[in-house]
C-alpha cells in the first residue's frame, strides 16, 4: 500500500484528481467512484479541467435503499451535482435505491462482470466502512443490501433535516467487488478518520472488524490524506 500524506484536503485532492486524470490518458476506462464528503474537491478539480469523460464508464459504490434518483440526499443526486452534470460519461451506473432486492443485486454484478473496474476511488467511514461494508462483513462479500450500523447512521445524519429520515439500508458493491479494481485510491481526511487510518495502516491482514483493511492485500492502493487523517500514526 502506498502512501501519501499532504498538509491538508486541497492539496491530496490535487493529487488524487491527477492520478484520475492519468488513468484516463493512459487508457483506463471504468472508473469505480464513491460519494460523501471526501471525493468531493477531487469532482470539482475535475470538472473544472479540461477532462473528458465521455468514451468512459462510472460504476457508483452503493446508494441508499428507499431514496429515488432525484432525492437530494441520494448518491444519483450527489454524483450528478458534483460531477455528470459538468463531465457526463458514456454511461454512468449507481444501484437503484428503490428496485427489488434480488433484481438489483443481479443487475449490478452482471454490470461489474461487463466492466471491470480499472481505477477505484474511496472514502472511508469512521469505524473502517468503505462504500457501505460495515464492520463484520465478509471478506468475499458480492454486492448485497446492507442494514447501516448507528455510527454510519450518525455520521451522516448531519445531510438530513432529521435524524429519522436517514435511510437505514443501503445497496452497496460488497469487499470481493471492490478487491476486483485493478487500481484503487482511498482518501481520508481529518481527525475524526484518524484512528480508522490508523487500523487500515498498521494492518497486516484483513480484518473483518475494520472492513478497509482488506486492502492490505490489494497489489496496486494508494492512502491519499491530509495531516489530521495522519495524525495517530507512528512517526
Ligand atoms: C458513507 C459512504 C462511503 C463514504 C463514507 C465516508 O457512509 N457510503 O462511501 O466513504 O460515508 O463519508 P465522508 O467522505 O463524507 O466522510
């Protein structure tokens, strides 16, 4: 695993948007992308450039179960005020939040399955999450509905007028599905991801209490974070 450390969330998203844009000139062509508040300056770097996504595929990591594309706290929603409004892609996938369980599930596996992801981008959750795989998921998990734990409830009840209406399920490609990505790049930034940077730096095997650290065995990550993310590793 490599890894990056900048002085603050501007300067990693600067790399991170390059390292996307460097994939793209290098022929990548599926590009695996996550929501929240992390990627975020990474789209507005992109599309503020001068990239062009349109012979590109996006894969979306999850969305939550319940909420339509136009809600405003859907992951459709977000993905295309940050980024498909200014940079469209040749075809643009995120889970369907109100189809059928068992349909959805089929339908994104054969989506994975017809485009293999060649750059991943993540964000991590504050007890270890990556895209919705909270703590005790399978390693080999496919993507699979998922009941969101009271951390990950919390955490983003702040985008909610009320704490009642934050979904409490969601969609989500499972760890197996996101291993599959040829590259991968998680950003993290400020303290309050410290200590989950610090289980997924300090790993040396996967772990299922702390879902990011099945990246130790992927063979091409890179940790871009800012110095608060950094701040309980070792010196
Ligand atoms: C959500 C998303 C994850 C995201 C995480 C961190 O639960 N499902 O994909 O990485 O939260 O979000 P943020 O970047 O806003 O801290």
């Amino acid at each position: 695993m490599k890894l990056i450390v900048k002085e603050n969330k501007a300067q990693a998203s600067h790399v991170a948007a390059e390292l996307i844009k460097e994939e793209l000139n290098s022929g990548g062509k599926v590009f695996g992308l996550a929501t929240g508040s992390s990627p975020e300056a990474v789209y507005e770097l992109l599309a503020d450039s001068e990239v062009d996504f349109s012979d590109a595929i996006s894969v979306n990591l999850d969305e939550y179960v319940g909420l339509s594309a136009d809600h405003e706290q859907s992951y459709h929603y977000f993905m295309h005020q940050h980024l498909f409004q200014y940079k469209p892609f040749q075809a643009s996938y995120v889970p369907d939040g109100l189809a059928d369980e068992n349909e959805e599930i089929d339908r994104y596996e054969s989506i994975l399955k017809d485009h293999p992801i060649d750059l991943q981008l993540l964000g991590i959750g504050e007890n270890g999450h990556i895209a919705f795989n909270e703590p005790g998921t399978p390693l080999d998990s496919d993507t699979h509905k998922v009941d969101l734990t009271e951390s990950t409830i919390q955490a983003n009840k702040r985008f909610f007028n009320h704490e009642d209406e934050v979904p409490r399920q969601a969609y989500t490609m499972g760890l197996r599905s996101i291993m599959k990505a040829k590259k991968i790049i998680l950003l993290a930034f400020g303290e309050r991801k410290a200590q989950a940077v610090k289980e997924l730096l300090e790993a040396t095997k996967a772990d299922p209490d702390s879902p990011a650290t099945v990246l130790v065995d992927h063979p091409d990550c890179t940790v871009i974070i800012d110095e608060a993310a950094a701040s309980l590793l070792a010196e």
